[in-house]
C-alpha cells in the first residue's frame, strides 16, 4: 500500500448532521383525529412509526354500530347485543403529502386510557401477524395504528378499510350466512378465536364480501382443521366436536337454530 490510495480516500465519513430525532422524525406518521363538537373541534395528534409515513387529518362522523345493511334486512328481528361501545367511526382523511395506498375514507376505532389502549394494540397485533393473509380476504385492511397522549392520558387509534355494506344488499340468508360461516372458518385456519360471535353484530360487508371485525377479544387458538363439525350427512349433532366457536356458530347461523 506504499503508493495506492489510503483507506480513508476510498470512503466518505458518515455525515453528523443528520441526527437520530431527524432520522426518526422522517419516519414519523402523524395522525391528527378531529371530533366535532358543539363547543368547537377537538383535535388530538397521533403519531407512529412506519417506513412510508404519512401526514394526514381524520375527521369523524358517525359512530359504526348495529348490524350491517344486508343483516338488518334480513334478520329486522335479530337484536344487537345491548352495550355496544360508541368506538367506532367512520371518518374522512385529508393528507399532506405522499399517501400511498392510504383511503380518503376510513373506519377509526379509538381507545382512550391504558386498559383500552393495551386491548386496541393487541388487536392491532392480531391484524398484523395472525390475520394478515386474511385483510381484504375476510378481515378489512389494516392501515396503521397511532398513539399519543391527552392531559397525561394514554390514547390510541386504530385505521382500518371502511366496510359500510351499503354497496350491495345480499337478499338471501343462505348465502349471507354461507358468507359468514366462510369469513369466521378463515380466521379459525389462522389460528384465531374470534371470541364475541354471539349475533351478527361482528360482520361487515365490503361489496359482496363478509368481513368479520372486532378482535378486542380474541385469543390465538389451536383449531382442529378450521371447519365446523357440526352437520353431518344431514343429520345434526348434538354434542360438539372440533372447535366450540366453530360449533356454535353453525348453530347460530350456519343452520339458523339459535337466531
Ligand atoms: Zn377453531
């Protein structure tokens, strides 16, 4: 190496002035959340982390409770369970910038104190990892879940596809509960247990599609083959075998026994 460059020629020294907070700031989403009010608008800013961040307004209208449209039509006298959180909203999305594959409207689930905010991010997990094959598939899109603070309080929320079912109505209960039963085997297969499928409450329609939503509850879960058991060349046992989720839900809606 007596005549040939020296190393240091060969390399450019890292620069220093691009700092760890400038580095992570430009992997920084923010998110602000505005609820309208009598009083004036409340606006709450969210941030995350992601490779592609975005920068954008969500504004929330109404809350997403009740059955879908296809259900209500086809089962008026199938209550919704009573206690239904007011969580969950539709909401239209304003960015500034680069917004990649992100909608212009959007379903917000929102969480507010450590309890909610831990059950919202587990949830988030179960669309991330366990469900992802599934998104679009029979669970909505994920697209980000986003955390801040409040006078001290932990707050988060959850942007996933908007699945309002108003774009197609099924009009034949055999094939929405065909559609159902699809939906709730295929996060079985995963591995997941749903956990609150006890009415229709828990099922959106995007198109023709049947979504299962709400993993609040969820848990992961060793299921046998992810089918029902139930029904068997016609006849129908009593006693169930396989999954329990699986079972009572084909009692539910698969055979119309428990509607
Ligand atoms: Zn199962």
């Amino acid at each position: 190496m007596k005549n040939g460059p020296s190393f240091a020629s060969h390399y450019t020294t890292v620069p220093d002035t691009i700092s760890a907070v400038q580095q992570v700031s430009r992997l920084t989403s923010t998110l602000d959340l505005t609820f309208e009010s009598d009083d004036g608008d409340h606006i709450y800013r969210l941030t995350n982390y992601c490779r592609n961040p975005i920068t954008a307004v969500a504004r929330l209208d109404a809350p997403l409770v009740g059955n879908c449209p296809s259900a209500r039509f086809l089962f008026p006298r199938v209550p919704t369970s009573p206690g239904a959180k007011r969580n969950t909203f539709s909401a239209s999305l304003t960015f500034s910038g680069p917004h990649g594959d992100w909608p212009a409207r959007a379903c917000i689930k929102y969480a507010s104190g450590k309890e909610e905010v831990d059950r919202l991010v587990a949830e988030a997990r179960f669309y991330l990892f366990e469900l992802r094959n599934l998104q679009g598939v029979a669970v909505p899109t994920f697209y980000g879940l986003f955390e801040g603070r409040v006078d001290g309080r932990p707050i988060a929320c959850m942007v996933l596809e908007l699945c309002t079912g108003r774009d197609a109505i099924c009009k034949y209960a055999d094939e929405f509960n065909r559609l159902v039963m699809v939906a709730v085997c295929k996060i079985h297969g995963e591995g997941v247990l749903h956990g609150n499928l006890h009415d229709y409450r828990h099922f959106v329609m995007k198109g023709k599609q049947v979504f299962v939503v709400d993993f609040s509850m969820a848990i992961r879960h060793k299921c046998e083959g992810g089918t029902p058991a139930l029904q068997w060349d016609g006849l129908v046992n009593d006693a169930p075998t396989g999954c329990i989720e699986l079972y009572i839900a084909e009692r539910k809606f698969g055979l119309g026994l428990g509607m």
